[in-house]
C-alpha cells in the first residue's frame, strides 16, 4: 500500500481528523466498525469536502491494513477503556513489527503505559495521543500530545505538525480563518513530543484538569457579578468580552461571552442561561486528575474543588429542598459602584487562575518524577497556546516563565506571576470575604486563596497536628531544632517523662 496514515472510528473525532489530514495532503484510509458509517461519511465527503479523493474508505479491516505505507501508521479515535483494547487486538495479526498503532483517544495514561509495554514486546510502536479542541480542534487544527518512543515521533511527526493549531510566532495568538481545504500554513505548530509512554496522555488529563477548575472559576466569576451585583446575563456578557481583550483573553472567556449574550432559542425574551438545568455533567478526565493528585500528594486542591462543585451541582433536587429549609444571610446586591467591583471580580479570577495552573504544573512537576519522564513545561504551555480548549495568550507567560528558570519550582515563584498575585491580592481577599458575608458560593476562589496562603506560610499548624499523631497513635514527629528525618516521641500517657528518640 501507500496510503499516508489509517484513521479507525468515523465518529466526530475520527471524521474531523480525518478531514484535516487530508486537507493537508495526506492519503487517508479509514475504516469504521459498522460500515454504514464510514459509507456515510464517504458520502457526505465527495459530496462536498475539498480533499474527498485523499479519503478512502475500506469495510475490511484487512483491506484497510494493505492499503497503507510501511511503516503503517494507523491511528484510532474509539471510546476510551476497553474498545482500545479490542481495536488493537484485532489489528495485531494484520500488522507488521515497526507498524505504529496511535490512539488518539482520552485513555487514562496508566492504560496507555501498559499497552506500549506489552506492544514494545511485540516489536510494535504504541503512541498515546492526547487530541484537544473538540471536533472544530480536530478538523482545523488541534492541539496534539503524542507519547511513545522517539522513533514513532520521528515517523508521524509530519503528519502531526501539518495538522496541529498554528500560533503567531510573535504573539502566541492562534491563527484563525482555515476552511475547508484551506488549512493554515506557516506559524508555529501546536504539537510537540511530550514523553515516553503515557506522558501524552497524562499531560491530556492535566490540561482537562485544569480545563476544569478555568470553567468553574469563570463560572464563579458569572455568579458573584449576577447575585452581588445584581447583573443580567447580556450585560455580564459584556463584561467578558472586555475581559476577552487583556491579559484574561482566552477561548473559554470568549465563549463565555457569547454564551450569556444567548438568548432562549424558543423565547427570544429570556436569556439562555436562564433555562439551562443548573447540574453539570462529567466524563472523568478532571477527577483523573484530582485522583492522581491525591495519589502522588499534590496539593492540587483547586482542581478536585473544580470537580467537587459538579458533584455539587449534580444534587439538584436536594438543593431545592435545602433553599428552603438551610437560612443564609439575605442578598442585598451592591448598587453603587459596580465597575469597582467588575474590576475587583476580575482580578480575583486572575489570581485563582495563576494558582491554578500552578497547582496543574506542580502536579507535572511530581508526577515525572513518579513515572521516569523529562517533561519540558515551556513546551507543554507552548502547545496550549492554539487548538485546545484552554487556549489562552496567558500560556505564553507560562512558556516566557519556564524559558527564565528551567527548574522553576512553583508559577507563583515566577516574577511575573508574583507581581500580578501581588498587585490583585487586596481585591482577591476583598470579593472572597464579600462571598462569605453574602453567602454566595465560590469554593474555587477561595480554595485557590487557601492555596495561595498556605504554600507562602512559613510555618502551618501541622505542627499541632503531628503532636496529636504522636498523641493517639504514637507515630512520632521531628523538633525544629533538629535535623529532618530524626524522629521523636513523647510517652503521652505520662508526658513529664522525657521524650526520647523514636
Ligand atoms: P466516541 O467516544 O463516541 O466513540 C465512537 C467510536 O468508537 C465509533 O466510531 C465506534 O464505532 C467506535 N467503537 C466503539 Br464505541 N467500540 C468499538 C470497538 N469495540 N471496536 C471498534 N470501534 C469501536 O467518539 P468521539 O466523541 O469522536 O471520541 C473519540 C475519542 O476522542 C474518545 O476517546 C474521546 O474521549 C476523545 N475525545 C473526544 C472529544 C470530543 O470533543 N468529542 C475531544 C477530545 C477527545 P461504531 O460506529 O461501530 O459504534
């Protein structure tokens, strides 16, 4: 064969990737698990897309495997979880040692690492892709996150830089106006070789974790400005669009804008977030996250505080119950001065967000070390800059932060990023405390200041605390004036006899 690449699962995924690949010159052979599916698609492609002769359609998934250039690469976009498996085990006996087999899907990265080890066995090339934008990302340019060996980057790295989001060179901004047929040429391309086995896919979860806790404080944002300040939804609309144009400009506060500024789609005089069922779904990437965090002893509160509000939200019928039976204190919204406030809400949202990120790349941060990766920081915000979901120009400075110390322990350390927590602190603290006395929730705002305050302490009551595990479970603590690591303990029963070491 010489086909470029093989796509299996026509879904929106599979078909968008699809497109763009051929869009981009690359011969594709795609096949599907029910057929009609893919014939379908064929369909709708000569019937309309640009590139319907680089797309060509196969029933049988031994025709598919022929029809492809070796080394084959062949790349999947199939529910996570066992349908991978299944998708694998049926192409090893078509396929060849050097073929790449590609998941494109959102695998859980512990997956991923041991399916390249039992396919490395086999002398066949696993790489876990993680794929960001949702279907337009697919089809106009996503952001890429490829696993695997050095070797399969090599060979599928035209592939992917062709079709991966492009950003100015300059100023990180993503470079908008493909169409059908007419992908965007030159700028610098969003994908990049992130790791070794499931590096691809654990730095996927994290960009979905903080896609998690970007939302919910966006969210927080919305709220504060409807109950404190008594705002409709056009004119907090208006708001994020101004938002849109400083140093907050990303794709989710653009959408934010436009989602308030929606009307009813069958009542033009209500807004739409009015009819919107307040209980907010999951799929699992975010509470990954905080799972793993929790795991490897992070604390990356804000983002298991992001899946916490969903479940939160998900018990609706108990909130309506409890409204009328738990009393908080009574809204009285603020009247004067609202743009003092708007402008205090969004320094607030700026300062939770940088805690945020901090939090999702201390978790990289640890979490190479547990899996014998060299993640490059710099890179993995460079890549965030275009396609993804949590595309934003805040990334650059991300990317600036890492490109100053390599070894950077903490974004909060970063100059930059200490000047603006610096200079919005006072207006954090002030619309966290408002939220308090009015009770309005925002449990991502102040876990992020909890956060923020916690890792600038120099000393935190843990000291208490480990006087009370020696207390009841004689486990021992260190003195201040000793070297780490000695331990002591005092016979707490009689606790005027001598501590000694342990
Ligand atoms: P789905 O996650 O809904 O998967 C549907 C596809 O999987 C269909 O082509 C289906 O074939 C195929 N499939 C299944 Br289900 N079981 C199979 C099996 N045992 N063998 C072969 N094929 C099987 O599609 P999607 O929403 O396009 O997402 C694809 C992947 O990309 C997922 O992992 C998703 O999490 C990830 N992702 C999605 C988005 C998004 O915005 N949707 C964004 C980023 C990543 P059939 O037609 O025969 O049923």
């Amino acid at each position: 064969g010489e086909h470029h690449i093989g796509l299996i699962g026509l879904a929106v995924m599979g078909q968008n990737l699809v497109l763009n690949m051929a869009d981009h010159g690359f011969t594709v052979s795609v096949y599907n698990r029910t057929t009609e599916k893919m014939e379908e698609f064929i369909e709708r492609c000569q019937s309309g897309e640009p590139s319907a002769d680089r797309v060509i359609g196969y029933a049988k998934l031994k025709d598919f495997v022929k029809s492809l250039a070796k080394p084959r690469k062949i790349i999947f976009l199939v529910k996570a979880g066992r349908p991978v498996d299944m998708v694998i085990a049926e192409l090893l006996p078509l396929i060849d040692k050097g073929d790449i087999l590609i998941d494109g899907g959102n695998s859980e990265w512990t997956d991923t690492i041991r399916r390249e080890n039992e396919l490395a066995e086999k002398g066949i090339h696993f790489v876990g892709s993680g794929v960001s934008g949702g279907e337009l990302g697919a089809r106009f340019g996503p952001s890429l996150m490829p696993g695997g060996s050095k070797e399969a980057w090599n060979a599928i790295k035209p592939i992917w830089r062709a079709c991966a989001a492009k950003v100015d060179k300059k100023t990180g901004a993503e470079l908008q106006g493909a169409e059908a047929g007419k992908p965007i040429k030159g700028g610098e391309t969003c994908t990049a070789h992130i790791g070794p086995d499931g590096a691809g896919h654990y730095v996927k979860m994290v960009h979905n974790g903080i896609e998690y806790i970007d939302m919910q404080l966006i969210c927080e944002a919305y709220s504060i400005m409807r109950h404190l300040l008594a705002m409709k939804p056009e004119e907090i609309g208006e708001v994020f669009e101004e938002w849109n144009k400083g140093e907050l400009s990303s794709y989710l506060i653009e959408i934010t804008a436009d989602i308030l500024k929606q009307k009813d789609p069958t009542n033009k005089r209500k807004a739409f977030v009015d009819i919107v069922l307040d209980r907010a779904g999951q799929k699992g990437t975010g509470k990954w996250t905080a799972m793993n965090a929790l795991d490897i002893g992070v604390p990356a509160n804000a983002i298991g505080e992001a899946v916490y509000a969903r479940c939160l939200s998900a018990l609706k019928d108990e909130r309506v119950k409890a409204s009328k039976v738990l009393k908080g204190p009574k809204i009285k919204p603020i009247q004067r001065g609202k743009a003092k406030y708007v402008e205090m809400i969004r320094e607030a949202l700026y300062c939770s967000k940088i805690c945020a990120y901090a939090q999702g790349f201390q978790l990289m941060t640890e979490a190479q070390k547990e899996y014998n990766w060299k993640l490059n920081f710099g890179t993995i915000a460079k890549i965030w800059r275009g396609g993804c979901i949590i595309r934003a120009r805040f990334l650059q400075k991300i990317t600036d932060a890492y490109a100053n110390d390599k070894k950077l322990q903490n974004l909060m350390m970063d100059p930059y990023f200490k000047k603006a927590i610096h200079s919005g602190q006072e207006d954090w603290r002030k619309i966290i405390s408002l939220c308090a006395e009015h009770g309005i929730p925002s449990p991502a705002f102040g876990s992020a200041l909890a956060y923020y305050d916690g890792y600038r302490s120099e000393v935190l009551p843990a000291n208490l605390l480990q006087g009370m595990r020696d207390y009841f479970g004689a486990h021992t603590y260190e003195r201040t004036d000793k070297k780490r690591g000695e331990m002591f303990h005092i016979d707490w029963p009689d606790p005027k006899r001598p501590q000694y070491k342990a």
